[in-house]
C-alpha cells in the first residue's frame, strides 16, 4: 500500500474498464487523481467512489481529440496539487477491424486523432512539468496492436505501432533526466470499449482474417489486472524499467 504516497497523476478515459481500474487503484496507493474522461456521469461515479474509499480525487471533462483539453487537464493537476507526477495515457477508441482498402478518411483521422495525437499532445505537456525538475513518470496504454499485425483494423494498429514508437524514443530521449516512459500492451480485456465498434463494419475482410485469431485467447483479462501492471510501471518498483512496451495479455502473444 501507498506505493504513490504524495504523488499526483493524471489518467485519462479514467470514467470506465482499465482507466477507471487505474484511478481507483492509483487513489488507494495514496495518489492524488485528475481523472478525466468525455462523460461526466461516469466522473462523477467514480469520484463517489474514490471518496468514500478516503481516496483524494479531481475530475476534469476532457476530450483527447482536442490538444486545448490536453493542455488543460494538465494546467488542472498542476494547479490544483501543485505539481504533476504520473501521466497515464488511457483514453482511447478501437476501429471496425476494416483492412486499409475499407479505411474511410473519417475512421482513419477519428482514431489516429484520438489514439495517437491526444497521446503526444498529453506527453509533450507532461514533460513541460517533468523536465524543470527532472523527475515524472509516463504510462500509455498501447494494445497487442501495437506490436502485431492483426489485434485491430489498419487504423487501430497504426495509431497504437505510434504509440509503441513514441513511449520508446520518450523513455530513451529524456532518461537521463530522471523521467521514464514506458507502456503496456494489453490483449482482450472486459471492458466497454466495444461501443466504439461500428457493427456494420464488421463482416468485412478484416473481421473475417482477425476474428479466428481471438479464439486463441487464454481468457478475457480484467481491468483490475491492467491496473495493477500500470502500478508497477508508475511506481519505484519499475525505477530502472525505461522504454518498455509491457505485455499484459495471458500468454496471448506467446503463441
């Protein structure tokens, strides 16, 4: 317990699944949360929950597809605590598993905007905090989509392979000033980010190369689980883990 005593973090999308999972773990270690998310209902759920667990908690309205909500949400953190010590880049969307000759310009720019782009914006901002005292920790949840070929559509595994390369050329680029970056790379988990998923999409080249490959799934992970993988990775448990992509999937990836 109390392995983030003091420490302030960010999570984004922390209203549902593995964020939600994050902020309320991250609270019970002793973190003061920002959490944000598009919807504030789920928010405010989880800000009772934090509460009547003892746990301190700030909620933020932030849509990553918007570089001024990026920017805010970390002025909120700093304002607020006085500092930013933790980011976790949680927030994200899945595409319709479309191959790259079904990948509409809308799919393609809503899930890159969303994945890749509000993940940079929101590392670049932390780092405005991080580098004047040389100190701050990155987690960005990736996907097995990003390190294989066929976890997600052409859009899906693109944005993710960017997050990958962006989590090791931050965690190498800035190790020396005392701040590390590292991923996780989660297979199937329980959560509600199917509602992302437009079903008329499905029964399309992609679905039907992808979905067979789902079947070799251990099982479904809990969000709980992820949680716990982002702990270590934001903690001092992991002071000399820097640049790493961190499979949590059950052995899915080891086939």
């Amino acid at each position: 317990m109390n392995k983030l005593q003091n420490k302030v973090s960010v999570v984004t999308g922390a209203g549902s699944g593995i964020g939600k999972a994050i902020a309320l773990l991250f609270a019970a270690e002793g973190s003061k949360v920002v959490a944000t998310d598009i919807n504030r209902q789920r928010l405010d759920e989880l800000e009772k929950e934090v509460r009547n667990a003892g746990g301190e908690l700030t909620t933020v309205i932030a849509d990553v597809a918007n570089q001024q909500h990026i920017d805010q949400m970390i002025d909120a953190a700093v304002t607020t605590y006085g500092t930013l010590d933790i980011l976790v880049n949680n927030a994200g969307i899945m595409d319709s598993f479309e191959p790259a000759g079904e990948v509409s310009d809308e799919t393609y720019e809503r899930v890159m905007r969303i994945n890749t782009d509000g993940t940079f914006w929101a590392v670049r901002k932390a780092l405005s905090v991080f580098v004047p005292k040389k100190s701050g920790v990155m987690v960005n949840i990736a996907s097995m989509a990003g390190i294989n070929g066929a976890r997600g559509g052409a859009a899906y595994t693109m944005s993710k392979h960017a997050v990958v390369g962006l989590t090791k050329n931050t965690g190498y680029i800035y190790a020396k000033m005392g701040i590390r970056c590292n991923a996780i790379a989660p297979g199937g988990v329980q959560t509600n980010i199917s509602e992302t998923i437009d079903p008329s999409k499905m029964a399309s080249l992609g679905s039907e190369r992808i979905m067979p490959g789902t079947q070799l799934m251990p099982r479904m992970g809990d969000p709980g689980e992820l949680a716990a993988a982002t702990l270590f990775l934001a903690s001092d448990d992991a002071s000399f883990v820097n640049g790493e992509v961190l499979t949590v999937d059950g052995g899915w990836n080891a086939y």
